[in-house]
C-alpha cells in the first residue's frame, strides 16, 4: 500500500469558532442548502456523513475524531465511487486557525491510500482541490451573509 500526502491552506475573513461550526458542525444542513447543485444531501449513519451527489453518486465518511475546542476534526472517506483507480481511502485532517487579521486559516492535509503500487492521479487531486475550495469559498461567502447564523 502507498501513502501520498498533500496539503492545502486557505485564508478566510471568518472567525475560527463561526467558520467550523458551520463547516463542520453543521455541514450536513448547510452544505445541500448552499450547493445544491454539487450536493443532494448529506445523512448521517452512526455519524458517518455521507454526501450524496456531484460527479460521484455517493461517498461514506467516517468521522476518526473531531476537537470542538481546538476546531479539528479527522475523518477518512472509506466508501464510495471517489475511491476508485487503486484508491482503497483518503484521510483528511483538518484544522481551523486564527489569522493576525480576526479571519482564520483552514488548514487540511489529504492522504491517498492506495491498493499495492496504484498511484493517484493529478487531476484527481486537482479536481479535489477545486471542489474543497469551491466548497469553502460557498461557506464563507454564506456565513458572511448571515453573520448572526453562526
């Protein structure tokens, strides 16, 4: 099995505390609700989230810890067609950050699991790094709008 770790940083105008909850406390409400068109739904089973919708029909996660008070959370997609050419999972590590300006850094570091010598592809990290900021860029832009939500 081989391991290929990348890393991704992002800056916000959002508070750390506002800009996890609703990112990760509250995806499974917010997410369908403001990208509609990349998401159908979210569910949760066991709280495992699964996001159904978007090019893949649907992906399982399953959440492997979560620090309300220092805005982290760990979870591993374990199911579903995103893991597909050799990909047995991706694990996900994510924190949230103060920035020097009152907004915050969403810091995430991605690890592709892959079955034997399977080498994961650019455009499937590409295209992953597009949606996540897509994603966030969507959440921001929200919270922005309704300030008192979160």
């Amino acid at each position: 099995m081989g391991v290929f770790t990348y890393e991704d940083e992002v800056t916000c105008s959002i508070p750390p505390a506002k800009m996890f909850k609703a990112a990760i406390l509250d995806s499974d409400n917010l997410i369908p609700k403001i990208m509609p068109q990349a998401i159908k739904c979210v569910e949760i089973l066991r709280r495992r989230p699964i996001h159904i919708g978007s090019k893949f029909r649907s992906m399982t996660h399953r959440v492997d810890a979560i620090d309300k008070e220092n805005f982290t959370i760990n979870y591993t997609v374990i199911d579903g067609d995103v893991l597909s050419g050799g990909i047995e999972s991706i694990s996900h590590e994510l924190k949230v950050v103060a920035s020097p300006d009152g907004g915050c850094i969403y810091k995430k570091t991605r690890k592709y699991h892959t079955k034997d010598d399977a080498q994961v592809c650019e455009e499937h990290i590409k295209g992953g790094k597009e949606k996540g900021l897509a994603l966030f860029k969507a959440i921001e832009a929200y919270v922005s709008e309704h300030p008192d939500e979160y």
